[in-house]
C-alpha cells in the first residue's frame, strides 16, 4: 500500500482512540510528509478541525503549495476543497469516496488533480463509524 | 452602519493591534452575535486561521446552520467559503470585494445569498494593509 496513506490511516486510528472521528490526512512534499493531522470536532469541540485543515495547519507557514500532495483516508469535503483550491494544492489523494463523495467535483472543476485509491481499510473504518456513530458523522459533514 | 458589520470590524482591528491581516468576522443568529473572530495567521504561524474559521471555531458545535449569517469584512476566499457551503449558512454578508473579490461566484452557484456592503472603511483598512504588506498578504490567500 501507499506509505503516505498508510500514514494518513495512522492519523485516523490516532482520532478513533482519542474518542474522534476516523479521519487522517499527510501533506507530502518532495517524497517527504512535512504535515499530518486528523479529525477533531468531539476532541476540541471544533467544527473546523477537520483532517485536512488539521494537517494544512500543522505543516505552518510553508508559503507556496504548488509542488506537495495532500492525502487524506477520506475524500475531502467542500471546506477542505476550498482550502485545496485556495492554496494552489494540485494533487490530492483520497484513500475512499464510498462512503461520503465530498467535494471532488469542485476540486477536479479547479484544476486539482484527484485520485481514489478506493482502499478496503479506509472504506471499512468510516462504514463502523458512520454506523456506530451516525449523528457525530452527520454534524461533522453539515447534513 | 450595520452593527454586526461593525463587530466584524473590530475583530479586524484587534487582529491589527496584534500584528495580523485586519480582516475580520461574526456569526449572527437571530440578531445575536454567536461567534467572532480574526484572521490570526501572522500571530499562531497558522496558514489556516482565516477570519471567518476563526469565528466558526469560536461559535463551536452548533448543530445546524440554516439559520446563521456570517459577516466578514471582506469577501470570503475559497477556503471560507468552502465552510459556508459545507455547513449550509445560507448568507453571507461581506464588507467589501474591492480589494480581493474572493469566491463570491462559488457561494451564489452553490445557493448562497451573498450581499456586498461596499463599505468605505473596510475597503481602506485593507487597502492600506496590502500597500504596506503585500508579501504577508499574498501569502495569506495563496497567490
């Protein structure tokens, strides 16, 4: 599997133990992860602590995005789209789309380059999350 | 003046006093002011503390948004914009779009009704900030 995913999964697991949602995201540039985050609206009661917001943050002020790639285990929403599109990211790699289609539309319309890995492991965490936990998941997605 | 749009100005110019972008933004609903902040990028090193994020934390879990309006002094870039549609606010009330015309067409095609104050004040606030910042500026919104 893809070592850069395998590290987004990481950061999701990290969420899930925390009493979180599942959902991890690495920045990667140059062969190398320079921001890693996950989810965590019930952790912080932050409704803005999204995986790839988490990540964007934690990466700091890097200046320009042109040359990184961000993965995320799940494909991102319209706020972390926005942030993709708003700061020139052009390649993102989602491990699923399965169970929540985000915002890959907007991002392909914008010029992101955007692959679905369509992964098993990622696909099944959100599948027991979203059963076990189907208010947490629809509050975090604004449905 | 609108008052809620005053509010939003002094967030700006307390993220002015700190060092930071003077933009700046509450959440209203039901005439009342549920959340504020200020864009803090230069004051956490954090790419992702625009304004309008800002105040989106600051409001917490709220559950719904439908009947939110969210105030900025200036016309939401994409990322903000990306957490209106997302969290379906259904109105955004804008300072000014002279200075950077930000995703205004992104919200309308996505049912959002977008009202452009054009005021005075926050046109020159920013005006001067990018005249003597423009590389904090630039940064700020990716370009």
């Amino acid at each position: 599997m893809d070592n850069f995913l395998l590290a987004a999964i990481e950061e999701a697991k990290m969420g899930l133990e925390e009493g979180g949602i599942p959902i991890g995201s690495v920045l990667v540039r140059g062969g190398t992860i320079i921001g890693r985050g996950h989810n965590r609206r019930v952790q912080h009661s932050d409704p803005m602590a999204h995986a790839e917001i988490e990540c964007l943050r934690n990466a700091g002020r890097i200046g320009n995005y042109g040359e990184t790639v961000l993965y995320s285990t799940l494909m991102p929403c319209h706020l972390c789209a926005g942030a993709v599109v708003q700061f020139g990211i052009k390649t993102v790699i989602a491990g699923e789309s399965v169970t929540f289609e985000g915002a890959v539309d907007f991002m392909r319309k914008n010029g992101v380059s955007v692959k679905d890995l369509n992964d098993t492991e990622c696909i099944e965490m959100m599948k027991r999350f979203i059963e076990e936990h189907p208010e947490v998941w629809n509050e975090d997605i604004g449905a």
